[in-house]
C-alpha cells in the first residue's frame, strides 16, 4: 500500500519537473506579493515589523489558493483520475498522494523563501524561526484543505472562483494561528501555544481531508 | 461471473435504458451496440463502479459490486474514450505508474515487452505527447498485457488504430477469453472475433436485448 503512495508522489514529482513553470508561477506570485509591501509602504522599520507575519502568511495563502486549480484538473481531463478511481487501491490514500507530492513542490519552496523575504521586514531571528516554523506547519494543512474544495468543484465551470469561496473560511483559522505566532514571538509573549494549535490542525487535516477529498472526487468524476 | 439486474440509468432528463439484464461469464464476449447517445459508455461506466445506476443491481460472482469495491475494481480493466495516460511521461513510465496503481508488479523488461507487442518498439522512451492519436491508444492498451483483470470493459478501443494494430488487438482480446477472462467492448467498426462464446447487446430504439 506504502508502494501506491511513493508511485503516485514520485509520479506527480517527475510531472512538476517537466512542468516547472506551473510550480515557479506560485513561487514567484509569493516573492513578488511580499516584496511589493516594503515597496509600496515605505522604509518604516516598527510598520514592517508590525505587518510581517501577516503579509508573509496571507500570501502564503493566497498562493496556495492559486496552486489548487491544477492539483486534480489535469488528471481529470486526460481521464488519469478516472483510473485511479478503479484502481484497487484506497482513494484517500492516493489522494494523500497527490496532495504531498504538490505540497513538496508548491508548498516547501514557499517555506524555504520566507526566511529571505522575512528580511526585508527586519523581522529578529527568532520571528523567522517562528515563521518557517508555522509555515512548516500551516502549508500542508492548507493545501490538504483545498484539496477538498478542488475535489468538489472538479469539472466545473468558474472553479477557480468558487475554490476560493468554499476553502477560504476554513483556512482562516490557519491564518490566523500561523500569523499569531510570529507575532506573539516578536513581541516577546512566545507563540508557542498558536503553533501547537497549527499542529493540531495539521493532524486533523491530515486524517479528515484525504477521507472528503476521495468522496468529493466519487460524486465529481461521476 | 458477472450479473446485471433489472438496470435503470438516467442522465440529465434522459431515461437511457430501463430494465436491462444480461450477464457473462468464463470465456464471454459482450459486444455492445447502439447509435450515438444509447447509453453505451454510461453503462459501460455503471458496470465499472464509476456510476451509480438508478434502480437495478450490478452483481460479481454473486455479490453487489458496491459492497465488493476494491475486491471488484482488482478484477476490472477500463479502458474509455480517455486514454488515462499522461503526457508528460514516456510510454513505460505511464505503464508501470499505471500497473503499480493496479497492484499489478511488473518488471522493467515485462514494461518493454509489453510496449513492444502492442507495437510501440522504438517508442518507448518518448514522451507521449510527441506520439499520434492511435500510439497514445496502443500505451493505453498495453495494460491489457501486463494486467490481471478477468474482466476487460473496452469502450471503443478500436478507434484511432491501424489495421495491424486492429487485428492485434483482437488476438490479444482472444488470448484474454480462451484464458476464461471476460471481455465487454462497444465498436462502431465492423470487427469480427469468433473467440468463446460471443453475445450482443443492442441499445437504444429498436429495444434492448440480448442476442
């Protein structure tokens, strides 16, 4: 079973590498979104400072948001996601699957840029610590999040939009911890509870999401 | 052996097909025929598990495919209009991502010998967006060679194919039945196979029923 899972990983990895220009999309959106606030705010230090977590997390998310549309799209046009429907594998786990596989190519590149564009925002040591922490964190709960909404909406027109409508609320709490722990840690409170909240949502998401993704994506192939 | 009772699908408005019976066992051909909008690939989706009928019963070996699941899909291949291959990898690495996702190990030799039959030698190693249309079908269709399934559910697995590839394909379709697998296939093209036991199915007008 652990097989089926590193086939359809190594499968989605090989496709993203002969497709990089899907995945550095998300990846320059990301860099461009933070770097245009120091830009358009101005050099106030204490400002920067003040907003960098929540820049940093809501461009994260937005990021991920626009990564979504493609996780299960192309495989339902060229029929692939019709075959692992009759495969007789457990559709969560596939979808579990697929769901690492495009958390490791639009997920981590993320995480690893933060500490860079934290920078700019003169964020201490410790808050891009923190940062890279939730982030860690928050970016697989995100994209296993979505991959419900992707699932429900496959095959419809204006998905994009309606993607957004349906997972944003529920990613909002994500935001909202990954963000507050940072500042919680700047300002000298510790932000050790918030990123033990993330951690519980990652594990919820991680048991609950493959399970609505793989009936979502029954109703929507059918 | 597989069971169809009493089969009701409805599409949109449509009522497409309503108190349909058949079945097929060891050795058994279903040819399925119909003109365009009978309700061909939507029954042929229903049988796979991909649909669920609206009234009737779909049973294996006795027993209803919905309680069966992965039991049932282990036992079934697939093909329809889409070829489920991606384009991005060569045609092994389509076939053996594809025959991992069936639980079906095959070797690396197994792949090429594979691809070679279906008559892609020389093709193997490229990528099959660079392939033509009835290419593409023969890497789709290789996975009749290197699966299990006792029951092969073929939506028009003739169409984009050469004659050579045509008349191959029905030898391998043959080779399938005289092993006691069982084959159920749609075409639009005059193709004979006089393999086992052969059954039609018409759809659509002129009333159901089986020959």
């Amino acid at each position: 079973m652990f097989e089926t899972f590193l086939a359809i990983v190594k499968r989605d990895l090989i496709l993203a590498m002969r497709r990089r220009s899907d995945v550095l999309t998300i990846l320059f959106f990301f860099v461009i979104v933070v770097s245009l606030f120091p830009l358009g705010i101005g050099p106030e230090m204490n400002t920067l400072r003040l907003i960098a977590p929540g820049v940093v997390w809501v461009a994260a998310l937005l990021a991920s948001m626009l990564a979504l549309e493609r996780l299960f799209a192309i495989d339902y046009a060229d029929g692939a996601l019709e075959q692992m429907l009759l495969t007789p594998q457990p559709l969560s786990l596939l979808v579990l699957g697929k769901v690492t596989a495009h958390w490791l190519v639009t997920g981590v590149p993320l995480v690893l840029m933060a500490p860079v564009l934290g920078i700019q925002y003169d964020l201490s040591l410790d808050g891009l610590r923190v940062l890279v922490i939730t982030l860690l964190l928050g970016t697989p709960a995100l994209s296993l999040i979505g991959a419900i909404g992707a699932a429900l909406t496959l095959g419809l027109r204006g998905g994009g939009v309606l993607v957004s409508l349906l997972v944003l609320p529920l990613t909002i709490p994500v935001l909202i911890f990954g963000a507050g722990a940072v500042e919680a840690t700047v300002s000298g409170l510790g932000g050790e509870g918030h990123i033990s909240m993330l951690a519980a949502i990652l594990v919820m998401a991680l048991f609950f999401a493959p399970l609505a993704a793989a009936a979502a994506l029954r109703v929507s192939v059918e | 052996m597989l069971e169809v009772v009493d089969l009701e699908c409805v599409r949109g408005d449509r009522r497409l097909f309503t108190n349909l019976s058949f079945s097929l066992s060891k050795g058994e051909l279903l040819y399925l025929y119909g003109h365009n909008g009978s309700g061909k690939t939507t029954l042929m989706r229903a049988i796979c598990g991909l649909l669920q009928p609206t009234e009737g019963e779909i049973r294996w070996d006795g027993e209803p495919i919905r309680e069966l699941s992965e039991e049932y899909t282990r036992e079934v291949l697939y093909i329809g209009h889409k070829n489920g291959i991606k384009d991005d990898l060569t045609a092994l690495e389509n076939l053996r991502v594809l025959s991992t996702l069936d639980g079906v190990h095959i070797t690396e030799e197994q792949a090429w010998d594979a691809l070679k039959r279906i008559g892609l030698h020389g093709f193997e190693d490229l990528p099959t967006q660079v392939l033509s249309q009835g290419q593409k079908r023969r890497v789709a269709l290789a996975r009749l060679l290197a699966h299990q399934a006792r029951l092969w559910i073929l939506d028009e697995p003739f169409t984009a194919l050469d004659k050579a590839a045509v008349e191959m394909l029905q030898q391998v379709i043959r080779e399938h039945l005289d092993r006691g697998g069982m084959a159920f296939l749609t075409t639009h093209q005059e193709v004979e196979l006089t393999a086992g036991q052969v059954k039609q199915l018409q759809l659509g007008k002129g009333g159901q029923g089986c020959v």
